[in-house]
C-alpha cells in the first residue's frame, strides 16, 4: 500500500513536471517573450480613421521588422492598442494598463495633444519611452522632464506655427494674421507659437478668436475677425471643429485665404464642411502620391498586401498617421536594438545612438539627442488640400 502511494506521488510529480515543460514550450508561454508595443489612440469616433492610420503604419513596420528575425536575438514585436476616444482621462486609465499590465517596452500614441499631455508625466514617472506619431503640441517632447522619456516623429506646433506664416506670406500675401482656435491645450499651445512666430517679423495677430470642440456655429468669431481686418485665417482644430469654421465662412459669404494645422486631415473633413473644403490649406507632413522612394514603394506594396481596401495612395488616408506611425516604428526598433534590452531607461538611450535611417518620410541623420526629441524639422512638411475628396500636395491635380 505505501508503495503504490510512492508510485502515485512520483507519477504524478512527473505529469506534472512534463506539464509544465509543456506549458513552458506552448506558444501562449512563449508569447510571453514577444516585445510589446503599446498604443494609445482614438480608435472611434470622428478620429477613427486617423487612429486606424497609425494602426496600420505600425503593423505595416512591424511586420517587417519580425519578418527579418525581430529583435534582441529573435524575439518578435507585438502590438497591443487601447481606444482613449480622444478623451484624455481615458487615455490615462488606457496608458496605465499598457505599463503595468501589459508590459510594454515602448508605448506610441496620443492623436490629440491633450491625451499627449496628460500621458507624458506617467511615462516620465514609470520610465517608459514614448512615441508620438500625431499630437503635434510642443510640451508634448519639450516637459521639462530630465531625463525625458517623450520622443516624436511628427509635426510640432512652434515649428508649424512658424510654417503656416511663411507659408501664407508665401502664397497669399498674408498681412492680417486673423487666428481661430480650438480652445484646449492645442490651440494655446498653437496660441503661443503663432503669436511667436508674428512677432519674429514685426507683426501682430489682426484679432485672435476661440471655439469650442463642440461649436456649430463660430460666425460670430469670424465676424469679429473679419471686422478687425483679417486678410487670412490661420486655423487650428480637428476634423469636426474646421469643419464648423468653413461651414460658417459660406453662411457669412466671407471668402478669405484659410491656413490650417493639420487637423481636417484626420477624418470626414469634405464630408462635414462641403464643396469649400478645397479652399483649405493644411501641414501634412508626408504624401504617398508623386514619385515614391524604394522605401515609399514598399511599404505601399505592403498595404495593399495585407489590406485589401487599398488599392492605391487615394486608399492611404491620412497618409500622416502612416507615415509617422512607420517611421517611429523603425526607429523605437533601432533604439530597441541599441540598448539591447528592453529597459525603459536603456531603450532612451538608444534613442541618441541611432546614426541613420532610410525612412519613408526622410533620412534620418542622428535624430535624436539629450536636447532634440523630435526626428522631423520644419523643412520635413508639405502643404496639401483636398481634391476630389484627396489629399494632395498643393499644385498637384492626378
């Protein structure tokens, strides 16, 4: 009897033993050992099709990168996304789960510069690198953080600002400076560095106005502006706000030059703000149409391939969020390899040892630095509008 209870112990001591060198080599355990990437974005609502963008951009790099053997001696990226519904405190609750549950090694996201903001002090706090492939707000990368986990591969405000005036000098003649902005921490941050870049050339704001993100109606902002002068607009907002302004300008009959952030390409924007929706100029900060790089043909193949709804650049929208989403990618990849773990702290060094890459959007020359965050200058934009419900760089027809 005591025997056979000695069989049963040992029996059972090694089923259990083979169990566990079974769950040990299972692919669930060995899922364990991918490198997750987080994402924080606005996966519904007006924004959806931005998010969805930079869904695709990611997966797209990701994709290739574990196609050549992923990283850190074979381990594979995964990607794994929260819906913040453009909603800062969703996005918080959202980020937190990523770090502490998930695990991941590099976190991407915030669409909206408010979610951005309200993201980067916990990254900061739990020594996470981030990645911003959207929110364009300047306190996005420059926190004040030491050491500043927060890196961008996107557009940024005060160098748009910047643009924006040059642009509209440039191309409109532009004296009267009349600025209409969403107001949230966007458009202050967007406030701020227009204001800057006016002052650099001896000029003021013929009259500075704000919406809310929920506004239907903004002519009298405009009448203001419109009373006080303005020769141009210089907008600021989302898909549904600019929307609202081009729609108010058509009430009002007021035909005046509109220079925007990047904001109506993000989503529904011919659609909500009718034929004038052309009369928009706006940042972007790449285009898949025109002559594409080696880089550029590539990953456009390998869209089509894995989503069988594009069949070509008019399908690529916003090219933006693909762009930058791709280019941050390979180089939170790089930065991944450089550090040769996935510590939050040796991964941001990685970040300043990268020396080049061939990227969709440019090259990339020793982006980033203690004090440079951000892997796209202001000489890296373009400026588009919508024809024919596409967004194509201005001048451009096909």
């Amino acid at each position: 009897m005591i025997r056979f209870k000695r069989r049963t112990i040992l029996a059972s001591s090694i089923a259990a033993m083979a169990a566990l060198a079974a769950a040990t080599l299972s692919p669930l355990a060995l899922a364990a050992d991918n490198i997750k990437i987080g994402l924080v974005t606005a996966l519904s609502g007006q924004s959806a099709q931005s998010g969805e963008a930079i869904t695709r951009g990611l997966s797209i790099a990701i994709d290739e990168i574990n196609a050549k053997g992923g990283l850190l001696g074979g381990r594979k990226l995964e990607l794994v996304r929260r819906d913040d519904e453009g909603n800062p405190a969703k996005g918080v609750v959202a980020a937190r789960e990523l770090i502490f549950k998930d695990k991941v090694a590099v976190l991407f996201g915030g669409l909206d510069t408010p979610v951005s903001m309200a993201i980067v002090p916990i990254i900061n706090a739990e020594k996470v690198p981030f990645m911003g492939p959207w929110a364009a707000g300047t306190g996005v990368t420059k926190n004040g953080a030491n050491p500043n986990y927060a890196f961008r591969v996107s557009a940024v405000d005060e160098l748009v600002d910047k643009a924006m005036l040059s642009y509209a000098q440039k191309t409109f003649k532009t004296t009267k400076a009349g600025l209409i902005l969403v107001n949230n921490p966007w458009g202050e941050s967007n406030e701020k560095g227009i204001v800057a870049a006016l002052a650099e050339k001896s000029m003021k704001p013929a009259g500075i106005e704000k919406f809310e993100a929920s506004d239907v109606d903004i002519v009298p902002q405009l009448t203001r502006l419109k009373a006080a002068g303005a020769d141009t607009l210089f907008l600021v907002g989302n898909v549904g706000p600019s929307a609202q302004v081009v729609k108010s300008l058509d009430r009002m009959g007021w035909k005046v030059p509109v220079v925007s952030h990047w904001g109506p390409a993000g989503g529904r924007f011919t659609e909500l703000a009718g034929p004038n929706a052309k009369n928009v100029h706006f940042v972007q900060t790449f285009s898949f149409f025109g002559k594409l790089s080696p880089v550029g043909e590539k990953v456009v193949k390998d869209l089509k391939a894995k989503y069988p709804n594009i069949k070509g650049p008019d399908d690529i929208t916003p090219a933006v969020g693909v762009a930058n989403a791709y280019d941050g990618m390979q180089l939170a990849a790089l930065a991944i390899a450089k550090a040769g773990s996935t510590n939050g702290d040796a991964i941001r060094e990685g970040f300043y040892k990268i020396d080049r890459y061939e990227g969709l959007i440019k090259t990339y020359v020793k982006p980033f630095s203690p004090t440079v965050h951000d892997g796209l200058q202001a000489d890296d934009y373009v400026w588009a509008q919508f024809i024919d419900n596409k967004i194509l760089p201005v001048g451009m027809t096909q």
